[in-house]
C-alpha cells in the first residue's frame, strides 16, 4: 500500500487540508471491519471485494464524513477496452480505494496515494458524484442497513 502520512493542505481553498495518517488509521479500520463483517450485510456484499466496490465506495464516504474528514468525491468509469467497471472515492488529487484487490492487478486491499496511473484505466464513461456518501442521493435502504452494521463492528 502506498499512502502519504503527512498534513495535506487544501492550497487551492486556502483551508487547512487532511490528516492523511488519520485517515490512513480510519480507512484500514472500516476495511478491517468490512472483512469481518461483509456476509452480514446482504447480496452485495457477499463476495467483497468483488462486485461491490459502488456500495463500498458509498459507505466509506459516509464513514468518513461521520469521522470529521469531510466530503469525498465518488469516481467510477469502465475499464478501457472491457466490461469490468470500478468505483473509489477522491479528495483535492487523494485517491482512497479500498476494493482494488478484487482485481488481479489492484494494488492491495488499501489504496490511498495521489498517483492516479491504475485507476486511470477506468476512464471510459468516467463519473463523478461531490458527495459521494450513499444518505446524499437517495439512501437505499441496503445501505442504510449495511452502514449500521459496519458501525456496529466499529464500536
């Protein structure tokens, strides 16, 4: 896992940035307990990391967002020349992924780095949601469901 433990700061609002280590800390946390806790969280999750990286990625934000690190922005796209799509979340040039180990060249099972060069390959019909925390849009009951049951395991 590459990850830049050092205070970030958000230059281009002039407000003082992430504590990427303490994010870092939270990520391999909510990983952590995703990995114990996946099967108990409906159809979706049943084959974590595969197959539910959107869900994931939606959860994570709203984990993070209850953890005083902000918004962080949804990015999922399909990869080039395939039908394999992928989701992550991003923050001022941050990239966090933590499902990149469904595939045989994801990086590890977290990913937090500024080098955008794997996800790139992600980029056709490439989407991008501000908040990516799942309770913005339409807060899809298995969502709300799953992210309680996380919490739980957080406790």
């Amino acid at each position: 896992m590459m990850a830049y433990l050092h205070d970030w700061h958000d230059e281009q609002e002039g407000k003082p940035g992430m504590n990427v280590e303490a994010i870092t800390e939270a990520v391999r946390r909510f990983r952590t307990a995703l990995e114990r806790c996946h099967e108990e969280l409906g159809l979706t999750f049943r084959s974590f990391p595969k197959g539910c990286c959107q869900d994931v990625s939606e959860l994570l934000a709203a984990f993070l967002k209850d953890e005083g690190f902000g918004e962080f922005v949804l990015v999922s796209g399909l990869r080039s020349g395939s039908d394999q799509s992928h989701a992550w979340l991003e923050k001022n040039g941050l990239i966090i992924d933590v499902t990149a180990d469904q595939f045989e060249d994801g990086a590890g099972r977290v990913m937090i780095n500024e080098d955008l060069t794997w996800h790139a390959q992600f980029g056709d019909h490439r989407e991008r949601r501000d908040d990516g925390d799942f309770r913005t849009e339409h807060e899809p009951a298995h969502l709300s469901l799953a992210y309680e049951k996380v919490r739980q395991w957080l406790a």
